[in-house]
C-alpha cells in the first residue's frame, strides 16, 4: 500500500507554453502529479506567469490530439496527459475577420472552444441575426491577385469592444444567455441593438451591416469568382466547416478569415421590426447568387432582379429614407412572403366538404417540355387537394385517367409573360420519388388562378381556404411586374443607370447597355412605389420561387454505378442528377425517409426509404460529413414552429448532423 501511494504521488514535470508570454517565450515548466486537476494546473502556469490579468477565458489546449481541456475538474491520469504533452494556455476568445454577404469585413471576438455551431450563434448575437441556426462559417474562396490589386487594402470594421460585451461571466450563463435570446424579440434603442449604441464608431457599423450596399462596379463583378459549370457548383459546398467541430480543431487560427453565409434555405419567422440585419443579409446573398449564376433564372425575372436591386440602391442612398418609421409600416407586406413559407391555416372541414369551388379549365401535360408538339391536351378539374384529368370535357363525369394528391409537392414557376407562356412545374411524391409533371395555362387569369390553387393543395389546404385570394394577388403582383410598361417613356428618358452592375455576365456579353436600360427601367414602373423593405421582401420571394433555389450541389458515386454523379439537396429533397446532360435522374423526399446512417470507416451514406427503397453513395470531392450535415441540418429545420419552444435544441441540433464524433 504504501509503495502504490508513494507511484501515485511521484512528481513529474509538465511544460505549458502561454501565449500571453508571446511567440518567442520559453514554456512554463512546473511540476505535477497525475491526481491534480486542470484547474490546479491552470492556477499555477497563471502563478508562475507573474502577470496581472483577467484570466478567466483562458483553456488548455493539447496540441498532440488537438483538443481543448475544457473539464477544470478532471485530473492529468483521466485526460491521459503525461511528460510529453505539449499543452498551451490560451484564450477561449480570439479575434476573427469575418466576411459578411454585402461584402464588409468585421473583425470581432469568436470563441475557439466550443462547436462552431455555438460560435455562429454567439456572432449571430453580437450583429443582431436571429434564428443563427440557419447559418454556418465557410472558408474563403481562394482568388489569384494580380500585380496591381495587391496593393489594395480591405476596410476591416472593428467590433471586438462590441463583441467582448457578451464574454462577462462564465461559460455556463454565457450558453443560457444564447439559447432563450435565439427566439426572443431584441431590446432596440433608436432602431439598433443596445450594445451597438455604447459609441458613434459603433452606431456606424451597425447601419453598414443593416444598409443594403451599393451596386458593385463591373470591373469588382468579373473579379468574384463565378461558376461556370455545376462541377464548379459541387466544389462550392466543399468549403463548410464542421459544425461539431471547434475551430482550432479545423486549423483556423487568430485573425484568419472565415465567410458567414446562410446555410440552410429556410428563413423562419422574419420580422421586419428585429430582423434589419437578416434581411439586409440574406438580400445580399441573394443578389449575389444572381449576380454570378450561382442559380438560373429568366431572361424576364432577369430584368426584374435588376429592377429591383436599382430600386433598393437608389432608396438606400437617398438621405430622406427613413428606416425605421418604413419599417413600422410593413406587416401587410410581410404575409405574402409568409404565405409562401408556411400558409394560412384557417378554415373547417365542414366547409371544405361543402363548399369546396373547383375550376374546369383545358391544360397540357408534356412528354417534352420545350417544344409546343411535346404537349398533350386534357381536361382538368381541381378538388380539395388533388388534380384529376380527364381525355376531353364530356367524360368529365367519369374515372378519371389519373388523380394526384398534391400535398406534400413542389411547385415552381415556369414562366414568360412576354412569350405568354404559362407554366407550372410540379413534383409529385411517387413510391421511388417524385414524378414531374407540367400543366401550361392558356392566359394570366388561368395561370394565377392554378398557381395559387397548387400552392394551396402543396400545403394540404383547399381552395376554401381564407388564404386562396391573398395567394391569388400575390402572384397576379407578382406577373404584373415582368409586364412590359413600353407606353411610357417619360420615365425613362429621365434615368441613367449602370447597367451592368445590376446583370450578370451573361447579359452583359449578350446585350448592349443601350438594349438593356429602357428593358430595367420598364420593370423599375413596376416597382418603384415599394418601401425599401417591401422590395426587399419582393426580391426574396421572387428568388425564393426560382426552380432551382436552395439547392446545394455535391459530387457523389452511387452505389452500383461506376460514373460520378451529381446529388443536390435541397430543404425537403434529395436530388439525383447525370453529370453529362445535367437532368434530374431521380428524386427523394425526406418526408418519406425512414432511416439514413453513414460508415465511416468507406465514408458512404445510406439512406433508407418508405417501400423498402434503399439507396447509398459516397462523396467524391467533399467530406460525407458536410453531406450528412446538410441532411440533417434540414431536418431539424423542419422541427421548428410556432407551437413549439423559443429555445434553440443545440443538442438536438448535433444529435442530427454530428455523427459519430459527437457520440
């Protein structure tokens, strides 16, 4: 007994660099036992120091195995640290350049101990963006300077003052503080947050965060990087960081750069009052994605965003905008992008039953969807939630060829006002997917009238619903802006504007400025009387209906197949496309996803489907952890409502999209 005690107290040496000392100081050695604790051992490293300072947001952390010692209680024996641990003390907190999607740069106190999960919330609470789980850090793309840009020097917006308002106190009531502040209404004074109101410098910042900025110039649109392939599209999404992961772990270190993007394609609960710098936000990532075909659009809805975007610049450089009061006045304008995002849920089953309206109207179906000879003629009848067809109107009495039930369906645009065409895309759950289906209408009324109705039907409502006539206007609003205004000149003969800060390249080589400013200022009659917000709003949603929003793109190989296929994802489905053609192969929803697990041993996800349909892949460019991430990322996206918590389930967050490190 006495030889056992005498091995457990032997005393050993432990060297602990701080980097307080600086990079050219020598570690601190000091001499332990394998029963002291890490908290002892922190003390007397701060002792030996001999310096008077707050130390309190110091950690270890163990270089070898690349992790932070964060459990003060454990001892040196539990940890598994011996002599020749290399150990550093350091701050939880370090400063961090953050690039923002309008484009400036912050520089801000990030915390390097925990999951970059919790770090995006406490950042997200420092600029005033509610609802954090929605975001992620990447890292930069990398851009080859030339000569004469390197001489260019970035503004960096200082904001570690502001940031280290929220390090006071511990840890512990630090992570209270987080989760009940994620769904909570802000305390705001002269329309920003208070502790962006300590300093002038501060109150700056903070209007440059929530402003929208003005129009790039041409000569900074052709240096961003643009990509030109859906291969470029893959490698994109390569870039995220792991969310279970704390950045020291991923090799991030004090002062680098890191981009904060919206990750997940689902905006919840937008409130224009609190939500300034989201919206101006997820504006700008918008505009971008536009900017350099990040996603497709019409030549018309083209026309439209630039619109808009001339729009917005020319409100937010006006010096009589006032912000805040335009933002007081903005509910009504507000329900239509909610409409689009959940619905109104009003209405009786009894009413359904009985007095559901249903519209008999002569639409196509296509076999091909480009040429008019592709298209079939039938006759269709809209009732509660499902479409029947019918070979011709007198048979509509009859079996119908086929009934669809829409709910759970997504529903697209496919339109040309200016070509009359109308068009809607539907993809219909199917046993092994989704099944795609177009139905082209003869004229707006029609058009506006099934829009609305599908949406509806998407949703699990019925055109007795109070929400059909508000679906109904929006849509009809929303073709009158891509209406041509051509009978009035006055207006524009009297604007001058740079085309091309407002298009994307592929207009810019397409067309002269002279063709394209009187075709922006015909879609700007259309919107100039919208409030700074409104159009906001508008752009959103307009971005927000394009077929191909919020898809994120990975190269993958499916099992069985010896080529490398595309996998997009997208809020609620899976997306198999062929890497050669670029068409959609095939289409999983998750509502009908049973299971889906990873083996990281081969990297490979399987995912299990209703029916007994199994599919699995492996990543080929990007790590299967981000891929898993996503899937569960919108997962429990899908968990939150209005019914539920205010709090933000950080563990339940992990549970979905950590896998096995977290475990």
């Amino acid at each position: 007994w006495l030889f056992l005690s005498s091995y457990r107290m032997a005393a050993w040496d432990l060297s602990v660099t701080v980097e307080d000392l600086g990079p050219d100081a020598p570690p601190i050695v000091i001499s332990v036992t394998s029963d002291l604790h890490i908290g002892r051992v922190i003390l007397d490293v701060v002792q030996k120091t001999q310096l008077q300072r707050d130390w309190s947001d110091h950690a270890l952390w163990w270089e070898q195995k690349q992790q932070w010692l964060l459990r003060t209680a454990w001892t040196l024996e539990k940890c598994g640290i011996h002599a020749d641990a290399k150990l550093v003390l350091t701050p939880q907190h370090k400063p961090l350049q953050l690039g923002l999607p309008n484009g400036v740069t912050v520089r801000l106190c990030a915390c390097f101990s925990r999951a970059v999960f919790h770090t995006v919330v406490e950042i997200c609470k420092v600029l005033n963006i509610r609802h954090p789980e929605e975001l992620s850090l990447l890292r930069p793309v990398e851009v080859k300077k030339k000569k004469k840009d390197k001489d260019h020097v970035q503004n960096i917006y200082d904001l570690t003052d502001v940031s280290s308002y929220f390090e006071a106190g511990s840890l512990a009531s630090a992570k209270l503080n987080v989760t009940t502040w994620i769904y909570s209404i802000p305390c705001l004074y002269n329309g920003m947050p208070v502790h962006f109101t300590d300093s002038p410098k501060a109150e700056d910042i903070y209007k440059m965060l929530s402003m929208c900025q003005p129009s790039p110039s041409p000569e900074a649109l052709a240096k961003m990087y643009r990509p030109a392939s859906i291969v470029d599209k893959t490698h994109i999404h390569t870039r995220w960081l792991d969310s279970s992961r704390t950045l020291m772990q991923q090799g991030v270190q004090q002062d680098d750069t890191l981009w904060l993007r919206f990750k997940y394609n689902t905006f919840y609960d937008l409130e224009p009052k609190y939500d300034a710098v989201r919206l101006t936000q997820l504006y700008e990532q918008a505009r971008w994605a536009i900017l350099l075909e990040d996603i497709d659009c019409t030549e018309e809805e083209m026309m439209l965003f630039g619109a808009l975007q001339y729009h917005i610049s020319k409100l937010a450089q006006s010096e009589s905008q006032n912000r805040v009061s335009g933002i007081e006045d903005l509910d009504c304008a507000l329900q239509s992008l909610e409409l689009k995002l959940e619905g109104d849920k009003s209405g009786t089953t009894d009413m359904i039953v009985r007095d559901t309206p249903y519209f008999l109207f002569r639409a196509t179906r296509p076999t091909a969807l480009l040429t008019l000879k592709g298209y079939k003629q039938y006759w269709f009848k809209f009732k509660d939630t499902s479409i029947s067809y019918y070979k011709n109107q007198e048979e509509r009495f009859g079996e119908p060829i086929q009934q669809l039930n829409l709910k759970g369906s997504d529903v697209s645009p496919d339109v040309n006002v200016a070509g009359q065409k109308f068009c809607i895309k539907l993809l219909i759950p199917a046993p092994e997917g989704m099944n795609e289906l177009y139905l082209r209408c003869e004229d707006e009324q029609q058009y506006s009238q099934w829009m609305a109705a599908c949406r509806l039907g998407s949703k699990g409502l019925t055109l007795a619903d109070s929400s059909f006539q508000r679906e109904k206007k929006s849509i009809q609003s929303f073709l009158s802006m891509q209406r041509s205004n051509s009978g009035d000149q006055s207006a524009q003969t009297s604007e001058n504007i740079n085309t091309f800060s407002l298009l994307s390249p592929r207009y810019q080589k397409k067309y002269k400025a002279k063709q394209l400013t009187p075709r922006i200022l015909d879609s700007y009659q259309n919107v100039a009387r919208l409030s700074m917000t409104e159009a906001i709003l508008k752009f959103l949603q307009i971005w927000q209906a394009l077929p191909d929003f919020g898809i994120s793109y990975f190269m993958v190989r499916f099992k069985g197949s010896r080529k490398d296929e595309v996998l997009g994802i997208a809020n609620n489905r899976l997306i198999r496309i062929d890497l050669g053609v670029g068409d959609v192969v095939k289409t999983w929803r998750y509502s009908n996803m049973r299971q889906w697990n990873v083996n990281w041993d081969i990297r490979q996800v399987a995912i299990e489907f209703d029916g007994n349909i199994n599919m699995a892949f492996g990543c080929v460019t990007a790590d299967c952890k981000i891929v898993h991430e996503y899937i569960g990322g919108y997962i429990f996206m899908s968990t939150r409502g209005r019914d539920r918590s205010d709090t933000l389930n950080e563990e339940l967050f992990h549970k979905l999209t950590g896998g096995h490190e977290v475990l």
